[in-house]
C-alpha cells in the first residue's frame, strides 16, 4: 500500500502496458473487436465499459480506499444512481444542508416514484433518532454540508443507522479523500461530483460511486450500464489528470480558506464566519477527527442582510462570481438565489445574508487584498 500522495499521482496502474504511455490512453472507440462470438479482451461496447474510463474507475476507488469505483456523466447522474437501489416504499433520510440539486433529485424525481425523502439535522444523534422515518433504508450524509460547511460524524450515523440495516452515503465532494475517507469511517457508499475538487480546474462535469460491498457494487454498476450515464473518455481523461494533483491542490486550499476565514471574522461587514476550522465552530472537534485538513470552502453570514451578501459577491475582482466550486481559481457565490435557488420556499432555505466562497489555490495575499476592497464598499446599514 503506498503513500496517498503516490496513489494521487499513479492511481492503480503504471503504465499503459502495450505503449509504455504513463498516462491514460484516450479511448474513443464505442465498441471493441471480439475474437469469437461474446468472447472479448475485457470491452465490448463503450457505455459497458471503457478504457479511458477504466482507469480513472480505478484510480478514484484506490483514493478512496474502495474496491469498486464507477464513474458517471455528472454528480447528480451517480446520486440517482445510488437512489435507485431503493424501491418504491423505501425512504432516505437526508441532512437538511445539502446540495440543493440533491434534493431536488430526491423530491422531484425519486419522491414520485415512491420513495420516502425526509430530511434532518444529521449533527445529532438524538435528532436523528426522533426523525427516523420506518423504513429508512439509506442515510444521506454531506459533510462538510454545501453551503453552511456544518459537520456530521460519519462514524456516529454510520453505527447508528447500521443498527437499523440502512445503508450510509457520504457526499464526498467538499473533503475529498485527500482530507476525509468516509468508507473507513464506517459509510458504505461515496457519491462526488468530480466537477469540482477531483476535476480541479472548472473544465469538466463528472460524478463517481466507490463502495466496499460488492453487492452494492454489483447494483450501481448495472445501474451504470443499464441506465447509461456514463461520461466519455474525454472527460474521463480530465477528472484522471486532476486526480493526480489533487493533495497538492487540497493543501493550498485548505492553507488559503485558513487565511481567508481569519481576514473575514475580523471585518465588521461579517456577522459569522461559517469555517470547521474555527474552534468555535459547532463541528470542529468531528471535524479535527475525522478529517485531516478543514477544506477550501468558506462561509460567511453578512451584516445588512441581502443587500450586503450581494454587494460582496459583485465587488470582488479575483473571485469570480459564479456557481461551482473546488477548483484553481476562487469563486465567490450567493447560495440563496444561485446554486441553493431549487430550495428557496422549502424547509431547507438558506439565509439570504449568506454568501460562499470557494477559496482557489492563488496567493492568499492577493484573495485577501480583494476580500478587502470588496468589503470595504459593502453597506452594512
Ligand atoms: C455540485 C455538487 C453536486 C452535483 O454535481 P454535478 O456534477 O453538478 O451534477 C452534488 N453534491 C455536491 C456537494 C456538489 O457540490
């Protein structure tokens, strides 16, 4: 077993062993010669599987301390795959923050065709107990969440809910595992949008499931397959090429969301930094447990309300203005009228004063100059 950051960089092959590539070949052929009728070298069809596809399945599971990994076309198209395990009567009990997208899937999709969606506050056990709907089949767990950066303890629901044969799924988008390894914490699923950290560069859209359960690997699998959202060898490719950056890249985030975090808790426009860095934040000691770096992502609740949130998110020059998150370059955001809008008028609304930042791997003098000028102008009232 190596080191993370070796795995980062050579994944679960060497070299491409016909042409000695040390990367990925990318494989554009849609289906694959056959020595005989259904006797075939291991690719038959390209949605079935493929090579360029192939190896980044690999490399993520091996990141992810998984044995069995499958990509997909987007986050959201490896969050309905994972859905699709339950069936009609089933319910998944889910934190309140979350993706909004997430909910949406489960609300609007997956709720008519009979499944149970109910959503909680995750961070407490004996809220947790008192929500639990019958037939729970599946936790839905996002930690840190998108956009309040609150904490849930993977082990804790993890034990909790396998007492009650559920099983536990770990959005994994915001820690990576290069901060957090939610299979070894006890969860049996992990569901990226590998748009984001993984792809690390805001030119790619992907999803990834890795699991230990070969039963629960053998159904995302045929899922995958069956339903065919798969992604293609280029963008494969893309979220490969990431991956092999990805502790570099999630030490300088983690190092710049520190610097940035202390300068906005300091700004008398800020009413709350939202950061699990913090100490004084309710999740911190989870946090410090079960993940090795506090994450890229910051949060922060304005004084003024609305009027102030989006004043800052339109006067900062470095970082853009822009849905999305986890990559190079630093984006800021308001999540109640941007990427959380699909939930605005539901129980899982986020404040309107809130903004969210996803802190880039840029010179933590200069974000901080920009969060500087851009607060500076902003009307507190
Ligand atoms: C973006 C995001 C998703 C959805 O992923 P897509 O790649 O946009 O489909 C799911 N979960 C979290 C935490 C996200 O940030």
């Amino acid at each position: 077993m190596n080191e993370f950051e070796t795995d980062c960089v050579h994944g679960a092959g060497g070299p491409d062993p016909l042409t000695g590539a040390v990367v990925p070949n990318i494989s554009l052929s849609s289906t694959f010669a056959q020595d005989a009728v259904g006797k075939h070298s291991g690719f038959e069809y390209s949605r079935s599987g493929n090579p360029t596809r192939a190896s980044l399945e690999r490399h993520v599971a091996a990141l992810e301390g998984a044995d069995f990994g499958f990509a997909f076309s987007s986050g959201l198209a490896a969050e309905d795959a994972v859905l699709r395990m339950l069936a009609p009567g089933d319910a998944v009990l889910m934190s309140d923050d979350a993706y909004g997208g997430t909910f949406r899937l489960a609300r609007q999709v997956h709720a008519p065709a009979g499944l149970g969606v109910e959503t909680t506050d995750l961070t407490d056990l004996d809220v947790i107990a008192a929500a639990w709907p019958d037939d729970t089949r599946m936790v839905w767990i996002e930690t840190p969440t998108n956009p309040l950066l609150r904490i849930v303890d993977i082990e804790a629901v993890s034990a909790f809910a396998h007492e009650r044969d559920a099983l536990v799924v770990v959005d994994n988008t915001f820690a990576t595992p290069a901060l957090q390894r939610p299979l070894a914490l006890g969860a049996d699923l992990v569901v990226h949008s590998s748009t984001k950290y993984l792809g690390g560069h805001s030119d790619v859209v992907g999803g990834f499931v890795a699991t230990n359960d070969t039963e629960v690997g053998a159904r995302v699998g045929f899922v995958q397959n069956a339903a065919g959202a798969v992604p293609g060898p280029f963008d494969s490719y893309l979220v490969h090429r990431g991956c092999r950056t990805l502790h570099l890249r999630m030490e300088r985030h983690c190092e710049n969301a520190a610097v940035v975090a202390e300068m906005l808790a300091a700004h008398p426009a800020v009413a709350t930094v939202l950061w699990p860095g913090d100490p004084d934040h309710p999740g911190h000691a989870v946090a410090a447990r079960q993940m090795s770096g506090f994450g890229g992502m910051v949060s922060v609740r304005m004084n003024g309300g609305v009027d102030a949130a989006r004043s800052l998110c339109e006067s900062t020059q470095l970082f853009t203005l822009a849905e999305s998150l986890g990559a190079v370059e630093s984006l800021i955001e308001h999540p109640g009228l941007m990427t959380h809008s699909s939930v605005s008028g539901t129980a899982n609304e986020v404040p309107d004063d809130l903004v969210r930042l996803s802190v880039g791997i840029e010179s933590a003098s200069d974000l901080v100059a920009d969060l500087e000028q851009a607060l500076d102008t902003v009307e507190t009232g």
